[in-house]
C-alpha cells in the first residue's frame, strides 16, 4: 500500500471516528450523570439530520439559522423526552430507565417516518462539494466540518465540565450522585441537563454528518450502535475518552479494509473492527481491576 | 488449642503502584483471644485484613493461618479454610431476607450445586434442611430470629451490622475478621455487640476487630496490635498500649472518638 | 406535579391509540369489505357476493420501507379502481396489508395470521430474506405467494417452490444487461464493490460467475454492510488497483449513492454502474450531482412516456404511472410499486377465470394453476410474462433497459 | 411474599393458567394464534436464561441472540446439510454453544459494567457477521430453508398444534428447573454476587466461576430455543439474531421482571401479543409500540410479573378480610 493510499485511510478512519465521537460524545454525558445508556441518542442524530434538510431545503431557511433552529428543537425533544419519559418513572431502576429509552427510540423513529416519509434525504453541503487534495490524497470538504466540529464540541464539552459552575455539578453528580445531593446538587436538574445537552450534541452531530452521509428515519440504529461502541471503548469517562474511542474504532475500521488478506476480506471489517477493539479493552481490563480496588 | 498461633504473618507487605500501603509487618495473633487493630486513619488496618481475606494479593511476605502459608489461596477459598471477615460498609445482599442472608454464609459447608439444585434431587433437599437450621441458630445467636422473613436492608444499621457478623458466624470460621463493627451504633447496640463478640470468642473462635472506638476496643481486647502509615508500632494489652508514647504521638491530633 | 406528567403520557398514547383506530379502520374502507352503494353495480337486486379475501405482507417500517410504502399506495389504489368496477365478477376485493417492518420473524407471523384469516393468496415481502423465511409456511399451507423481491433463488430450485412465483427482473437479468453494455462500450476489466445483504451478495454471486461469458475480468471486489456511511477505504482499494475500467456496485439506493459521492471525493473519472435496486427518486434527489452520469439497468416504467406504441407494455406502463402520480403526485412512481402492480393483477387474472362456489383450498389451488399455466405473454409494468411449471418468473428478456442519470433525471440508453 | 406461604389461591391460579394453556392452540379457542404461543413459548426460554444472568447474578447481555442463534444455525446445519437427527443436532447444538459460553465467559467476566455491556455486544455482533458471511455453510443472509421436523419414532411434529405442546413442554420443564435454581444454594450464591461480589467472595463463593457457569446455562437455554426455533419455522437468517434481536430479548426480560422466573413468560408474552395486535395499524404499529413500551417501564418499573403479584395479593388479602378464603 501507497503512502498516498495509508494517508487516504487514515483520513477515512479519522472522518468516520469524528462522526462516531460526535455520537458517543451523547452517550457518554448521560451515562455519566444518570448511568443511563440512552439508546434514543441516534434518535436525537437523526432529528437533527432531517430537522436541518426540512428546514434548509424545504422551508427554505438560511442554512445557519436552519441549523440552530434544528439543534435547538432536537435539544427540546431530549428535554421532553427526560421529562414524560424518564422523570415520572419513579422508583425505576436503571435497567429499567434503559428500556424506556428503547421504547422512545422506536417512538422517535416511527413519528420520524409519519413526518418526513421513508426516503432518505441530504441537506445542502456547508461548503460546496468539490474534494480537497492533501498529502496526494483527498477529503471533502464537510468532512472538515464535520471533524472540526467534533473538535471544537469536545473542546467546549470539557471547559464546560471542568470550569463552570453547572459542569462542575454535572462532574460531582456523575462521581458520586448521594454526596453530590447531599452539597445541594438536585440530581434531576442535573439529569435533565444532561439529557438537554446530550440531545443538542446528537442535534449538532446529526446537522454536520448529515450532508454527506445522508439521513432518513432509520440512521439513528445504526449511528446510534456506532456511537455507543465507540462511548464503551472510552468507558463512558469522559469527553475526551469517547472521542478516543471513536477515532479508534473508525480507523481500526478503515485500516481493517485496507488489510484484505484472504478471507478476511472487507466483509469481515467490523468483525475485525471489534475483534481489536474487544482484545484492547480485555488487555486493559487487568489494570482497570487494580484501580478499582485502590480507588 | 489456645495459646497456639492461629494467624501469623512475616514482614508482610503490600504497594499499590509507588504507595506503601502495609511496610513489613509481622504478627502473631493467638487462637482463642480477642485481638484488637488500631491505628488513625489511613494506617493500613483494612488493607491488612484485605490481605488476610485475599482480597488482593500480597506484594512480599508471608501470611500463615494455622501454620498453612495462605499467599497463593484464593480468597473464596478461605473462607472453606475458617477465615471470614465483615466489612465497615455492611454489604449485606439487599435482595435477599435476613434469613436467606444468613443461609448463603452456609455456603462453604455445603456442597451441592447446578445439577442438584435444578432437580431438587434428594442431596439438595438433605443439605437444604441443615442449612436452614444452622441459619437460624446462628440467626438466634444475634438475637434477630425474629425478622428472619424481613427483607435485609429493612433493618436498622445496628441490626445489620449484627445480621454481617450472623452470615460471617454461618461459615463455621476458626478466625473471624470485624472491621468496625462499632460505626455508627448508639451505646446500647454496642453494649448488645460486646456481648455477642465475648459469645463469639467463649466459642473457641479467634476473633480480630480494627476499631476506632477506643472504649470499645478497650473494653474487649485482650491483645492490641497499633499500626501507623504502614508501620506496626506497638503491641501489647490494652493498658499497655494506652501508655505508650509512640501510639499517643500517632493519635496526637486524631480526634479519638 | 409528577402526576401531571403521568396523565400528559397517558393522554399522548389515547390520542395515538385514536389516531390507531382512524388508520386501521380508513385501511378498512380500502381494503373494502363494506361495499358501499355507489361500488356495488348490481342493477339486479341479487345478493352481494362474498369477497375474494387476499392478504399482503409489506415493509411499511425498517430497512425496506422504502419498497413496501409505493407497493401498499399501489395496493390500496388497484383495489378502490376494481372495487369501483364493481370488483372481479361481482366480488369485491379484500386486500388485508400486514406490516413485515422488514424482519423475517415479523413476516412469517404475518403471514401465518393472513393465511389464519383464510386469503386466497399473498403477495409479497419486498426483501429477499423475508420472502425465503416464509416459502416453508406457504407451501406447508397451501396458499400461493407471489413474492414481490429480487433474487432468482426465491422461486428456484422450481420444485421446491410450487406455491412461489415472482414479479421483478432477477439479479441475473440485471447482471447481463449490465455486461452486456459494458462489452458494446468495450470494457473488459472492472472492479466491483457490493452490499453483504442477500441482494448484494446474489448480485456478487452473478457478476462474478456471468464475467467471463462476456469476456469481462473483475480486478478487485470489495463489500460494504447496508448503513456504512463511507466506502472510501474499499474505494482507495479499488482506485489503487491498476487497470480498473468501470466500477460495478451492488446494492440499495443509500449505500449506492455513497459510493458515487466518495469517488467523487476520491476524483475517480471511471464510470460507475449501479443495479435496479437503486431505481428510486430519493436515489436521484438526494444523490445530486454525485449521481450524474451513473448508469443503471431498470424497468421501463422510468422511461414509460419515450416507450414506443409498439412495445406491448406501453400500455400498461401508461396506465400505471398516470393513475398513480394522478393521487400520489408527479414524479412519484418507482418500478418498486410496480411490481405489486404486477403480481396483483396477475392474482386478479386468475380470479377473473374462477369459477363460483370453489372451497377455499379449490381456490387457492385454482389460482396457482392458473398463475402457472394460463399466464402466458402478459404485458404487465416489469415486463412481458410467461409462467411455467419450470418458470416461476417468466420474464421475456429485454425487460431491462439501461438509464444514464442525466441532470437529474434517467435518460434511456437507447 | 406469594412465593412462600402456598395458598390454596395460589394453586387455583396456577391450575387456571395451565388450563388455559393447554385450550389455546384448539381451533375452537384461540387456534388461529396457535403460531404466536409457539413463538412465546420459544422467547420465553430464552428470556429464562437472561433473567437468570441479569436478574439474579447481575451481569448485562447485550449479546444473548448469539447463543440463540448458534443453537439455531448448528441445528439447522447438522439436520439438514450433515442429515443428522434432530435431536441429536439439538443436543450437539447445546453442549456446543453452552461449551462456547463458559470458555469465553472467563475472558469476558474480567470486564465489569458498561466493558462487559460492550464486549457481549461485540460478540453479538461479530456471530451475526459470521452467520452472515459463511456463507457456504450458512446459506449467507438469506438464511436456509427446509430444515426437518422433529419427530419421535414414527410421530412427527409437523404441524404447529403438535409444535406447540412440545414447545410448551420444553419451556415449562426449563421454567422449573430454573425455579428450583434460583430457590438453592446455587440461586442464593448468583444472588450473592448480584448484591455484593465482595462479600460473596468472603462467604466463599468462587464468583467468576459462578458467572462463566450462569453464563452457559442461560447460553444452553438459549441454544436450545434456537434449535426449536428452526425446527419449527424449518427456516433460518442472521436477521433473527442480530443487535436488535438482542436488544428484543432484553427488553422481553425487564418488561416481564428481571428478579422472577415467572416474569419471562409475561415479558415474551407482552412484546409478541403487542406486536400481534399492532400489526393491523400499518406504519402506525411501531410508535404505539414505543409508547406502550415506555408506559409499562413508567408504570410498573418492576415488570409485569412483580405488579401482577401485587394486584393478586391486595385482592387475596381483600377476599381474606371478608373471610371467604376457599
């Protein structure tokens, strides 16, 4: 292989992995305030997906107000959601609290299909779609977008975490929920929030990925397993840890393509994919155990 | 068999990663006494019982219960061998009644398993039977008989705590293991805990306590070992320690309760 | 306050449970077993005959919804026209529509409670997984089935599929069309990239046996699984293999679409063929111009206005684009709908030739007969028809027709 | 509560369900829905083994249609390719997938929480690409057709009445079994770990090797469901056993109750009875669905079984005080 071909792979691997962060990203936040894995987080990527096409392509909105407008409805939806759906299970437990996250996924996705029909649709491109020549390969342009994005949502994410006074709540009530409450932290307006920005996350996601990989009412299964591969591989830690996560699984993906030895053709990419991933987390596995115990 | 060693270890020690946790201890602990770990916080006393529970494993040293070298025995092994322990934060199984709490501490004595249990075949009703007997002896011995159909974490704290030790005693141990069975007790609960761990010990069973509850420990113990940051720096009755300059400038500070 | 909420979701589900009851009772009055006056053109105050009762297994949810919704619009408007008419000899017809969702333990329950409800016959699913779950039920049962997927392997080996007929052209035909183009263009060697779905893997399976005979060589075959968002990597492959004349894929409308854009991306000037699984607008609209210039094999139902008089189809092509963009819009039609056309109306055919008073196990025997034997030389929207005890398609060659996509639009090879 | 003081209304509901069970697949009762019970009776089992592993011991499985599938497909391909008999494949297809669960459990078992959510879904997901991809032997995506009936001696089980009984007895039997598990020694051990590893590990329980082995009896469970599944359907496609099939199975598990055996069959029961229902609503069913979903997690998050129980109770006590106990 070329070292234009490896470059053109790693650029793939990077793309995919950004839009896999962008999805774990979701997963993460509110995982790690409410222990929840919201299975409704590709959900809230694919409102925003389409949320954007209508807005832009058919109401006719300029793209960027189109764009805020689709993050900020994709955002209410999740508010919404943790409010009916979560909030008035009381004395669920978290298992619990998961299937119904399932139930309004399926929710989600069937409004999805009354509303927008069964056809996939794409928004417009950010910035046009003539691909950019980079160490003799090449990138199109929304997938700048959409790892500049990522990028910069996970920056934002982390400064909110570490250095406002909601996202040091948010960090004491993922650490430990009782003594969080305890200091005055009401862990449902937590919650809350975190459902709040984990749609807006999936929202924002939705709107870059959407242009260039197109979106319909069903995207949200796939993207949404995705995502979730790539917040585990982080550990549902933090930020940074999914974006990890992410980009790891989208070049293992793209390299596990490129090394098509015999029967391991590209049929067998995800296998792969999640064969290294699973051998990776089993080798850390012994470490993670000694931590525990000391912590 | 008093007056044997029931446990012993030789310059045990333990790291995690760069901290020392426990610095070349050795002890000797009788059989048939009530001994006392003291120490402030953070002196290593729940890491040596974690050690002597197998918990995890030792860094360097040996542990000898009754002779046998316990380094390499798993710790689900142990408790086969008589060694149990209690915990600071009860860990009681929420989803089980008080009774069936203390029937799953039969568990080293009894033997059937999948196949048995599935089929209700004759061995697992016979062990059935004794289990739940000795539950409710052992249940009786902490005085708790009463609740054995409650769930477990319906009871107060001191109940709990007593229902830990109740579970503990189902093992049939040679060596029981407090860690602070005291916490958080008012004085007549711990007066009923007195009692119950002088019962344990009239009982032939050897029995250790880290407690922060001077009065307590000086009420019970017959031997007191203090550790300090890893170290072990005195030994003695409790009279004895109590003099000691060592174990005062440790304690200096530390607001005993 | 919590409490408010509990009644906000309550309320949320009664009004979706109305919502249920006005869908499922407006399918009723589709499906029409109320006659209403106006429908019943018996002058004579003869009794009304029973209804010939026919059941459907759709995809109106999943993966392939995007099949099953233009075969249930094409349903529902077949039935208010024959009903209208007055219905097949005086019997109104019943089609009773079961959503598949796109799984496989989902249409064979379907199916199972259609053939519960006594149907004289099944048309569907719409994915080749679904159809091959369900060829054991109705053989076991008795009841034909017209299968509304593509691959060949759902009605052979014949003998094993007596109750199983299909309407669209087979991967098989769209391979040679394909090859058959590729060998007037001179292209020789190609590199091809397919979906690991039973489609894709039928059309792998054909492309890779059928090349030679068309003194074709495949240089690289790579795969993709339905719902990757990029095929650059496999691409990239592609791209570095020396020699690649044309690039072949095989798969549905989305993935297909990613590929045209990503060799956009990658500047890759070889030219793309697609398969007449990507015969959908959303395939045009939301590939734009990375589509332009893709070449596909389709029914003629796309190029139906350009078809001349001639053509036995035209007719028929006609008829079906013009009543169905008449309720669902201009532009609307696709060849997915038409395939339902077809196997309803040869359902209908064969219940035109029935005679009265048959029990229901006479009928549905007499309609696989009929389909088997009688249907000869029916121009229908896929094609022209002619079923055999061997032949369980029966399509004449030639139903395929080769489209470029030009400014948005299929452009007929002529 | 109820399960320990047996008293005669116990029996008189248990007689009645049985009873009920045994009408269902006549035509003159609910004959026409014979098909849906078999699929009951087969999730059930499956589901059986998840509420052991989640219920009981606590471990997540995001995976569980890998075992499922295994059984199916070694079944299938035994009986039909290889001509093996039936029982015997089914059998093999058992020990196989339950031989498969124990060696990976002690790998997988290192991992805890959301690490071992993810690793059950990897392995998931790499068997149904496998299913997927082998295609020779599998028959790729779009599955195998014409997998034989069981039969026994010269009776064959080749219509779904005579499915459904052995079906139905298959379950119950496993239902037992599984009671009487989660009531033993071993039951109070799997429990143990689900409340405290820590202090099942003091108490003397070899905690891993209880997980690998709950592991594998739900992973047989599921196996063996498997293999019903194909003899019955006499078909089978990696679509049936992939991550959403999982997810299914989850869902069946928690909606029926999680800490009670019993629960499964109410869990497998809702979601297929649901789906049967809702099929008439066309593209409608799946958001009534979702929200009918949800509203039984809101309302009763214990499960289904747990609040049946209750609403039994209350009324037993009713009756009770008005002292008319028969």
């Amino acid at each position: 292989m070329s070292t234009d071909q490896f470059v053109q792979y790693l650029i793939s691997g990077l793309t995919q992995g950004s839009i896999y962060a962008l999805i774990g990203l979701g997963f993460t936040i509110i995982y790690a305030v409410t222990r929840i894995i919201n299975f409704a987080q590709g959900e809230f990527v694919m409102l925003g997906g389409m949320l954007s096409f209508t807005l832009a392509s058919s109401v006719g909105i300029p793209l960027i107000p189109a764009i805020i407008l689709a993050v900020l409805i994709a955002a209410a939806v999740g508010a919404i959601m943790y409010v009916l759906a979560i909030r008035t299970a009381r004395g669920a437990s978290v298992v619990s609290l998961i299937i119904i996250t399932i139930g309004a996924a399926i929710f989600l996705r069937g409004v999805a299909g009354q509303i927008w029909g069964v056809n996939f649709v794409r928004p417009p491109f950010f910035s046009g779609d003539k691909s950019i020549s980079f160490l003799g390969a090449y990138i199109h342009p929304q997938a700048l977008w959409i790892i500049g994005t990522m990028v910069v949502v996970t920056i934002i994410l982390h400064l909110f975490l570490s250095y406002t006074m909601v996202g040091k709540a948010l960090k004491a009530c993922a650490i430990n929920p009782v003594a969080s409450s305890l200091v005055g932290i009401n862990p449902k307006t937590m919650a809350l929030i975190a459902f709040v920005l984990a749609a807006a996350v999936g929202g924002i996601g939705g709107v870059v990925m959407a242009p260039l990989i197109m979106t319909s009412y069903t995207v949200g299964v796939m993207l949404g397993l995705k995502g979730f591969v790539a917040a585990a591989i982080g550990g549902f830690k933090s930020p940074i840890a999914a974006v990890v996560g992410g980009i790891l699984l989208g070049v293992v993906e793209s390299l596990a393509v490129a090394a098509d030895w015999g029967p391991f053709s590209s049929a067998y990419k995800d296998a792969i994919a999640l064969v290294v991933l699973l051998l990776i987390l089993l080798i850390r596995s012994g470490r993670l155990a000694e931590e525990e115990m000391t912590s | 068999m008093s007056g044997s060693e029931i446990l012993e270890t030789k310059s045990l020690t333990k790291a995690f990663g760069g901290l020392v946790a426990l610095d070349k201890i050795d002890l000797s602990l009788q059989a048939g006494k009530i001994t006392a770990i003291i120490g402030p916080n953070g002196a290593g006393k729940t890491t040596l019982f974690n050690l002597i529970a197998g918990v995890y494993p030792v860094s360097s040293g040996q542990i000898y219960f009754q002779g046998k070298i316990l380094n390499k025995i798993p710790a689900h092994k142990r408790a086969a061998m008589g060694i149990v322990r209690t915990f600071q934060h009860v860990h009681l199984f929420g989803n089980m009644t008080v009774l069936e709490n203390v029937m799953s501490g039969r568990h080293p004595r009894s033997s059937y398993g999948f196949l048995e249990s599935a089929f209700r075949l004759p061995k697992a009703r016979r062990e059935e039977e004794s289990i739940s007997l000795n539950a409710i002896k052992y249940l009786n011995l902490v005085g708790l008989g009463t609740h054995a159909e409650h769930d477990a974490l319906s009871l107060p704290l001191g109940q709990q705590k007593l229902l830990a030790i109740a579970r503990a005693m189902a093992t049939d141990p040679r060596l029981i293991l407090l860690d602070e069975p005291g916490a958080g007790l008012n004085t007549l609960e711990k007066r009923q805990l007195s009692d119950l761990i002088r019962n344990i010990r009239e009982m032939g069973i050897s029995v250790v306590l880290v407690e922060h509850d001077m009065p307590l420990v000086m009420g019970l113990a017959e031997w007191v070992i203090v550790l300090d940051s890893g170290q072990k720096i005195a030994e003695g009755t409790a009279a004895q320690v109590q003099k000691n300059p060592k174990v005062i400038a440790a304690y200096l500070g530390e607001e005993v309760e | 306050m919590r409490n408010y909420l509990k009644y906000a979701v309550v309320l949320i589900l009664a009004v979706a449970l109305l919502a249920l009851g006005g869908i499922s009772c407006s399918t009723g009055e589709e499906g029409g077993p109320t006659p209403t006056p106006s429908a019943t053109p018996t002058p004579t105050a003869a009794p009304p005959k029973e209804h010939y009762k026919i059941g459907a297994v759709l995809d109106l949810n999943g993966a392939y919804s995007n099949l099953g919704i233009p075969e249930k619009r094409t349903l529902e408007m077949m039935v208010g026209q024959i009903n209208e008419n007055g219905g097949v000899n005086g019997h109104l017809l019943d089609v009773s529509i079961f959503d598949a969702k796109s799984l496989v333990d989902e249409c064979v329950s379907g199916v199972v409670g259609l053939i519960a409800d006594n149907v004289l016959a099944i048309i569907g699913p719409s994915s080749s997984g679904e159809s091959a779950g369900i060829i054991e039920t109705v053989t076991a049962a008795k009841v034909p089935n017209i299968s509304l997927a593509a691959r060949l392997s759902i009605v052979t080996p014949v003998e094993e599929r007596y109750w199983v007929f299909k309407t669209p052209q087979t991967e098989v035909e769209a391979v040679r069309a394909i090859y058959a183009y590729l060998q007037g263009k001179g292209i020789t060697e190609i590199a091809i990239i397919t979906d690991t779905s039973g489609y894709g893997q039928g059309g792998k399976q054909y492309l890779e046996s059928d090349a030679a005979d068309y003194g074709i060589t495949i240089l690289d075959a790579k795969t993709f699984n339905s719902g990757d968002t990029d095929m650059t990597p496999q691409l990239t492959h592609i791209n570095g293999t020396a020699g690649v004349q044309a690039v072949i894929c095989w798969g549905t409308d989305k993935e297909s679409v990613i590929v045209a854009q990503n060799m956009k991306t990658l500047q890759m000037t070889i030219p793309l063929f697609c398969s007449h699984g990507v015969a959908t607008k959303a395939f045009i609209n939301a590939g734009g111009a990375a589509v332009e210039g893709v070449i596909i094999p389709a029914g003629k139902l796309l190029a139906a206005d350009e078809i001349p008089a001639s053509d036995p189809q035209q007719k028929v092509l006609l008829k079906y684009k013009n009543d169905y963009e008449a309720i669902y819009g201009a532009d609307s039609i696709d060849t997915f709908g038409g395939h339902a056309y077809d196997a309803l109306s040869m359902v209908v055919a064969a219940l035109g030739n029935m005679t009265e008073g048959l029990s229901l196990a006479e009928a549905r025997a007499f309609i696989r007969d009929y389909i088997e034997n009688d249907i000869k030389n029916l121009a229908l929207t896929g094609g022209v028809f002619t079923m055999s005890p061997t032949n369980h398609l029966g399509m004449s060659p030639g139903s395929l027709l080769m489209y470029e996509i030009k400014n948005g639009d299929w452009s007929w090879l002529k | 509560m109820l399960t320990k003081v047996k008293s005669k209304w116990n029996y008189l509901v248990i007689a009645a369900l049985l009873v009920l069970l045994l009408l269902i697949p006549f035509e003159w009762f609910l004959g026409q829905y014979t098909h849906l019970a078999i699929f009951i009776g087969i999730y059930t089992i499956v589901t059986v083994g998840l509420c052991l592993l989640m219920g009981y011991t606590g471990q997540v499985s995001l995976g569980q249609a890998a075992f499922f599938g295994m059984g199916a497909y070694v079944s299938a391909i035994l009986s039909k390719t290889y001509g093996v008999n039936p029982w015997l494949a089914m059998f093999i297809a058992a020990v196989m997938t339950g031989a498969f669960a124990y060696f990976i459990g002690y790998p997988i078992f290192r991992l805890k929480g959301n690490y071992l959510a993810m690793a059950t879904l990897g392995l998931g997901l790499i068997m149904w690409i496998l299913f997927r991809q082998l295609v020779q032997y599998t028959g790729g995506p779009d599955g195998m057709v014409g997998i034989p009936y069981l039969s026994i001696g010269g009776f064959v089980f080749d219509t779904s009445f005579k499915r459904y009984f052995l079906i139905w007895f298959f379950c119950l039997v496993i239902l037992l079994i599984s009671q009487n598990i989660v009531r033993s020694r071993t039951g109070r051990a799997l429990r143990a770990i689900h409340g405290s590893e820590a202090a099942a590990e003091s108490l003397g329980i070899n905690v891993d090797q209880f997980k690998v082995k709950i592991l594998a009896l739900s992973a047989v469970y599921a196996s063996l469901a498997g293999s019903l599944y194909v003899h019955h359907l006499r078909f089978v496609s990696p679509q049936s056993f992939d991550f959403l099939a999982s997810v299914k199975l989850v869902v069946m598990a928690v909606i029926g109750g999680l800490a009670s055996v019993w629960g499964a069959i109410f869990g497998s029961g809702t979601t297929h009875v649901l789906s049967e229902v809702l099929r008439k609503a066309g593209e409608w069913d799946i958001i009534i669905y979702g929200l009918i979903l949800m509203l039984i997690m809101i309302f009763m998050p214990g499960g289904l079984f747990v609040k049946l129980k209750e609403i039994f109770e209350r009324l037993r006590l009713r009756y009770r005080q008005r002292g008319v106990e028969p």
